[in-house]
C-alpha cells in the first residue's frame, strides 16, 4: 500500500507543478471575436495577486491593456501611452472604445513599479471591432 500511495504522489507531482505556474488569459472578449465599441474586456490571471499600480507587494501586479503592440520584455517598464492602459486601480475588467477596424489586443501583466513581467504573464488576442 505504502509503494502505492508513492507512485500515486509521484505520478501527480508534474500536475501539481503545472497547477503552480502563472498565467494571464482573456476572459472576454474572446480570440477572433467581432466586438462593437465600447466593449467589455475581462481578465484574468493565477499564480499572482492583482493589486493597484505602485503597490509594492510581492508576487503581485496590475493588467496593462497594449494595443496592437506585443508583450513588453521581462522587467523592462511598460509605457503609459495610448496603446499602454494601465488598469492602475487592481480592476480585472474595464470597457474599451476603439473605432472600427481589426486590433490585436494583449493583457500584460506588470508590478508595482511598473514594470512587465514578460512574455510568460502576457496573452494576446484579436478582435474585430464594428
């Protein structure tokens, strides 16, 4: 019993381990999805917690929204901008006004300070607006 339960904890450290990385995803809008102006954009993320921009909390950080730019390289600072909103208050949603036309959309996550936790905390979609 005692090599079963072993083989049984060995088998699901991989699944464990996976279950621990951070990821961000789109909750809505949904990859390819025709939107029409303003739209909702909800976010989400596990293994960090989300917190107000400036907040200098450990494993933490806000969702910035970049507009049709990739993801900012790890611990470079990601740009206030037109293309570079800052969710700045902790929210995980938001509505977004774009005129009509094809976006690519990608949640970034960054700290504190700012800065972006890379490619590995970002995801990006795309989305037609009407």
């Amino acid at each position: 019993m005692k090599r079963f339960l072993m083989a049984a904890a060995l088998a699901c450290a991989p699944l464990v381990a996976m279950s621990q990385q951070s990821a961000v995803s789109f909750i809505e809008p949904r990859d390819g999805a025709t939107v029409r102006s303003p739209f909702a954009v909800k976010l989400d993320i596990i293994g960090k917690e989300v917190t107000k921009a400036g907040a200098d909390v450990p494993n933490a950080g806000h969702y910035v929204l970049i507009v049709d730019e990739g993801p900012v390289p790890e611990g470079q600072p990601v740009p206030a901008d037109a293309t570079h909103i800052h969710w700045k208050n902790g929210q995980a949603e938001d509505k977004v006004r774009l005129p009509a036309g094809t976006y690519r959309l990608t949640a970034q996550f960054a700290n504190g300070e700012r800065e972006s936790y890379g490619v590995s905390l970002s995801r990006t979609i795309t989305v037609t607006v009407k």
